[in-house]
C-alpha cells in the first residue's frame, strides 16, 4: 500500500472552505430575517421557509467542520506540544469582549426606554450562536486522541451512533438527539483528518461528481421518506435537522464535499491569484470575530430600522424586498467591519492565555443556552470562561 502523502501545511483550498463557509453562514443569518414590529413586541419570521432547498447548499456547517478537521490535524501534527492549551485560548478568547459589551447592554438598553421583549430576544439571540464554539471546543480536545486512531473504526462508529440516536429521537425520545452534537459533528471533523493525511487525494473529477449526486440524492430520499424536514436549518414550529443534528446533515455533507472536491483545482488557481490571496489571507485570522459579531451587527441595524423606524421587512420576493435588500446587506457589512476593526486583535491570546476545558466550554454553553439576557447566570458564566482563559493550563497527550 502506497503511504499517504500529507498537502503542504498550509493548504489553501481548506482556506478557502473555511473563509467561503463561514462568509456564507453570515449572509444566511442576515438574509432570514423577517420582522415586524408593533406593540412593544417584534416578531421575527424566516425567509428562507419559502425556499428549503437553497438551505442544502447555503447550510454549509458541515464542510466548516470538515475544513476545521482537516486545519486542526495539520497544525497539532506540526507542533503537538501545547497544542490544545492554544487553540481553546484563541476559541474562548474573542469571546471575552462580546461579554464585556452584552452583560451591561440589555441594561443600559432598559434604562433609555427600550421595550423589554425585544431587547430580551436580541440578547438571547447573540448568544445562541456560541453553540458552534462549545462544538467545535469539544472537537479540538478530541483531536490529538481521534487523530491518531483508525478512520475505519472511528468512522462507522460516529456515523452508525448518529444514525441510533434519530431513530431514538423519532420513535419519541426527543433528548437522544443531543448525543448527535456529538456523533454528527466528530464524524464530519474526522473525515477532515484524511484529507489532511492525503487519502482524499482520489476524490476528484468524476468520482467527486458522483460523491456529489449520491449525497444530495440521499438527501433527497431522506426528506422524501421522512421525517426529516427539507430544510437544512431550523424553521419555527418544525422538526430541525440542525438543532438537534440529524443523520441526514451526514448526507448533505457528503454531496457538498463531492461538489467542493470537484471544484478544489478552480478553488485552488483563484486562491493563488494575487489580490484573493490577499484577501484570504486577511479574512483567514478574522474569522472569529466575524462570527461572534455579525449577529450584534444584525441586531443593531434592525433595531434602529425596525424598533427605531418601524420599517417591517417587505414581502419576501417583491420588488421593495429584493430593492432594499442589497441595501440592508451593505449597513450590515460597514457595521461589521468596524466591529472587526475593534475587536479583531483578541482573536491574538496573550502568551499567557493556558485555558481550561470545563471553565472555558461551561462558560460557553452556558451563554449559548441563556444568550446575554439579564440576570447572574451570564454574569458567572462570563467570570468562568475568563478564568479558565487566565489561570488554568491544559495538559495535553505528546505525539509520539
């Protein structure tokens, strides 16, 4: 058997996933919102409802774990030592100045007038999206034990629990989908590691093709046959696959990898050019930030439209609706990017930042679950995730 040559340790078409991906998680959640506002109380509906079938290409987790897989292996296996005690510094570490803004925020907000419900839903809103940290914070501690073990064991295991818990959950035990945090992310993050071991070198021109069409198929067949919904993110009042995942985003995931394979040599000549270089090279350090605060953006720029201004969202696929979304997209990016401007260097962790895993991964589980509405809770789960930042080291298992 021929060994498997490892890519260049910085690979970038992975780049480009990871850049690509969470670029388009952005514009999905700035894109959704449907609000109307009357009474003191702002109800938000989703545009997307109307279109579930765009969710299988704009719902692009999966291949965001997948790229974070496949940089995380590269990077522990060229430097193991500390590895681990780095990357929940600079994971936890941004999150420090969303904090410092969103405890006193909903105050403050109350304080001038603002009406409680939605200053209330903006706040829980911003922290929801911490789930994708506390995950992703559960996959970095597993690397440097998964990394080296069989992907032919580790593998039908994830996929095979994955598959268990939905139909647990469907045959009326809701909870058992929570496991699928686990099962459903770990096996897209492990696939990452063979592409960081070389061996999805084969994947390529037709054979990715076909891995596409399989997996959007088995998509396909999966919604047809139920109970998954045909949207691959959450839609008010109906089953999601997202939260909790279910089996079917492993099928999603295989045709988006197909169709990312096929593209990787196009994905690759545009990275080299000169200026998307640059700019890759730019967003790459930044991703963070942007994540964590492109929902603050959201929520300034909607509560001064919507709240200040009482202009509801127009109706999804009129003309005032695709007149004025360009515009609400453009607020939105010049907002985000002085957050960025201002907030960007915490994704740099002191040299000192150790990090505990149980401080740092409460800490950020429990804001996800609470977001920054007031009371203690985020207070203390603030104070955790600090702590655990500053004080506590991590040990981590050496490469031998």
């Amino acid at each position: 058997m021929t060994p498997a040559v490892a890519p260049a340790p910085r690979d970038r078409f992975i780049d480009v996933l990871r850049v690509f991906g969470m670029a388009l998680v952005v514009v999905q959640h700035w894109s959704m919102p449907v609000l109307d506002y009357s009474g003191g109380r702002l109800a938000t509906g989703n545009a997307l409802a109307a279109i579930p079938l765009v969710t299988w290409l704009s719902q692009v987790m999966p291949l965001v774990f997948f790229a974070g897989g496949a940089a995380n292996a590269i990077s522990w296996r060229k430097n193991p030592d500390g590895w681990v005690a780095k990357r929940v510094g600079r994971l936890g570490w941004p999150v420090v100045p969303l904090a410092a803004v969103w405890l006193p925020l909903p105050y403050l907000l109350g304080w001038w007038g603002l009406p409680e419900q939605p200053v209330e839903l903006a706040s829980r809103l911003v922290g929801q999206l911490l789930w994708f940290l506390a995950v992703y914070l559960l996959a970095v501690v597993a690397t440097p034990y998964l990394v080296r073990m069989r992907a032919g064991v580790v593998l039908p295991v994830l996929a095979g629990g994955a598959v268990v818990m939905d139909v647990v959950r469907f045959a009326g035990f809701e909870p058992a989908g929570y496991l699928n945090v686990v099962f459903v992310w770990l096996a897209v993050h492990q696939i990452g590691f063979l592409y960081a071991q070389g061996r999805l070198a084969w994947l390529s021109g037709r054979r990715a093709a076909g891995l596409a069409v399989a997996g959007f198929g088995m998509v396909a067949a999966l919604v047809a046959a139920g109970p998954y919904p045909a949207s691959m993110i959450g839609m008010p009042g109906a089953i999601s696959n997202m939260a909790p995942p279910s089996a079917c985003l492993l099928a999603l995931f295989a045709g988006q990898l197909g169709l990312a394979m096929l593209l990787r040599p196009a994905l690759n000549r545009m990275a080299a050019r000169p200026r998307a270089g640059a700019l890759l090279g730019w967003l790459a350090p930044r991703m963070m930030t942007i994540y964590l605060w492109h929902m603050p953006a959201l929520v300034a720029v909607a509560g001064v439209a919507v709240v200040g201004f009482g202009l509801d969202t127009p109706a999804i696929g009129s003309a005032s609706w695709w007149t004025l979304t360009p515009l609400w997209l453009l607020c939105l990016g010049a907002l985000l990017s002085v957050l960025v401007g201002l907030f960007a260097r915490f994704e740099r962790p002191p040299a000192w930042v150790g990090g505990s895993v149980v401080l740092v991964g409460g800490g950020l589980t429990t804001l996800m679950v609470t977001g920054f509405q007031p009371s203690l809770v985020p207070v203390v789960a603030s104070a955790a995730l600090l702590l655990g930042l500053v004080r506590i080291p991590v040990a981590v298992p050496r490469r031998r």
